[in-house]
C-alpha cells in the first residue's frame, strides 16, 4: 500500500516562511502528479498547488506569488515553498498523489494525514 508523509508544517508569523514536504512510499509503479490541498476552518477544501512527474505546474490564484511547489523524482517527494504567509493562509494542510500501482491499473487518488500550518503573531 502507498503512504503519504507529510512534515514542515507548524506555527509561523505573519510574513514568514515555511516549507512543507510530503513523500511517498510504498509499492507503486509510478506517480503521475502530486499535490497539496489546504482545509480552512469552516472552509471547503481548496486546491494549493499541483505538480506532475514531467513537471508542469498549477497553483491556486490565493498562493500565487508566494507559493512554489516542486518535486524531487527520484525521491518520490513533493515540496510546497510558502513564502509571505498571511493569517488567511492557516489550514490543515493535505498531501495529495495520483499514483499507479501497477502498469495495468487506473492511477488512485492517495491523500496524507494532513499537517497544521498555523500563521499568526
């Protein structure tokens, strides 16, 4: 079974930095995109950004210029840069992957267990 471990997250002031790793692990045959989505107190969960294994990219209009994500391949981890953080950017955040596990199965949606980014002074 695949795993998502996300790590980074935790309390920041506002203006400040934080980077957010996610990785995964298991037996799988290959990840085609990972992502990370953020739930807002009393919020619908929102998408933050979004990178596939060839690299292209998506980030949500609210994080753009201030997030980056990226990966690492080789290293089945995903990275999400977030820099100028504001108050409104606090969130569970949600490690997300669309990941084969075999060549001759549909990819499936895999989601870690959520890390805690907390902005305030």
């Amino acid at each position: 079974q695949v795993q998502l471990v996300e790590s980074g997250g935790g309390l920041v002031q506002p203006g400040g930095s934080l980077r957010l790793s996610c990785a995964a692990s298991g037996r799988f045959f290959s990840i085609y995109a990972m992502g990370w989505y953020r739930q807002i107190p009393g919020k619908q969960r929102e998408l933050v950004a979004r990178i596939t294994s060839g690299g292209s990219t998506n980030h949500a209009d609210p994080v753009k210029g201030r997030f980056t994500i990226s990966r690492d391949n080789a290293k089945n981890t995903v990275y999400l840069q977030m820099n100028s953080l504001k108050p409104e950017d606090t969130a569970v955040y949600y490690c997300h992957a669309d990941i084969a596990t075999s060549p001759w199965e549909r990819r499936q949606n895999y989601w870690g267990q959520g890390t805690q980014v907390t902005v305030s002074s």
